[in-house]
C-alpha cells in the first residue's frame, strides 16, 4: 500500500510540475489551455488505475 502511495504522490508532483513549466513558458492563453487539458488527461489517466487498486486494498468500492 505504501508503495502505492508513493507513486501517487509522484506523480502528482510531476504533474505540479510540469503544470507549472506550462504556466509559466506558454505565452498564449489557447494553446496555454490546449495543452493544460491534455496534461491533465494524461495526468488523470496515469493515477487510475493506482488510485483503483489502492482502493481495493483499503476496501473501498
């Protein structure tokens, strides 16, 4: 389970990060949200299926 966390929280902070670097170095607002969305995608898929299976250790549905 820990190790499960762990990664979690990986990939969350490359997510932070690379968030950031997009924030900061787009400089316009359509391609800026273009490409947030697709991080985020990417960012949300990647958690799935820890995020499932850590709930099914912890016996949540």
């Amino acid at each position: 389970m820990k190790s499960l966390q762990s990664i979690l929280k990986q990939i969350d902070d490359e997510y932070e990060r690379e968030r950031d670097h997009l924030m900061r170095t787009l400089p316009e607002a359509s391609v800026k949200d273009r490409a947030l969305a697709m991080l985020k995608s990417r960012y949300l898929e990647r958690r799935e299926n820890y995020v499932r299976e850590l709930s099914a250790l912890l016996g949540h549905p």
